[in-house]
C-alpha cells in the first residue's frame, strides 16, 4: 500500500549509474512510490531542486563542471533539511569530512550496496504509523 510518493533526485554524470538507481527504485519494497528525476551535472541538478523541491537527492561526489561538493553547498542554501546521499566511486576521506561537515545525510561509496542503500532510503521516509 503506497502512502503517496516521493520525488528522488539522482544526479550523476554516468547515464548508466542513473539508469541503475532508477531500477533499484523501482524494485523497492517500501510504503511509497518514487518519481525519479535524473540530472547529470550540478547545474541541471540545482535547477531541478529550485523548480520542483525533491524528497531526497542521490548526489555524485565528482562530476566536471561543477562538483557534488559545490552543488551540495547551494542546495544547503535553499533547503537546509532536504536529505542528500553523497554518492562517491572516490574514497578521499577529506571530501568525505566535507560533504559531512556541509550536511549530507549518508555517504554511499561506489560500487553500491544496494542493501545499505535500501536501508538508508528507509531511513529518510520512515513508515507512516
């Protein structure tokens, strides 16, 4: 039984990372539906959440042009509560201290533990009681 859906933003600059977390939400077992939204660079992403306000944002630590960091940070100035999962194939401990100093809600390295990745997801929209 849905309880209404949710709007997921995924931004990641590899379309086949975009297109695997969109079936990953789509195979979910959870109390709601997810609308996917896809952008594949920080200012595509940024105009996304300045048009239509996401539930939650998947967000690609490295991307060119403008990085999950940068992107992280503007999106902290317009929502400071949206819930962001850095995602990162990269494992710099700094960039990490960083993305959690600037207020991420989880940090997903590459290649993804769909089962973490469920869990954290379940954390951010718990069950309605």
């Amino acid at each position: 039984m849905a309880h209404g859906s949710k709007r997921i933003l995924i931004v990641d600059d590899e379309p086949p990372v975009i297109d695997l977390l969109r079936e990953f939400f789509k195979s979910f077992r959870h109390d709601h539906a997810y609308e996917i939204e896809a952008a594949s660079n920080g200012a595509d992403a940024y105009l996304a959440v300045l048009r239509a306000r996401p539930d939650l944002v998947l967000l690609d630590m490295t991307m060119p042009g403008m990085d999950g960091l940068t992107l992280l940070k503007q999106i902290r100035a317009i929502e400071p509560r949206l819930p962001v999962i850095m995602v990162t194939a990269n494992q710099d401990s700094r960039a990490a201290a960083e993305a959690q100093a600037a207020g991420v809600f989880a940090y997903v390295p590459k290649p993804f533990d769909f089962r973490h990745l469920d869990h954290l997801v379940a954390l951010v929209f718990p069950k309605p009681r």
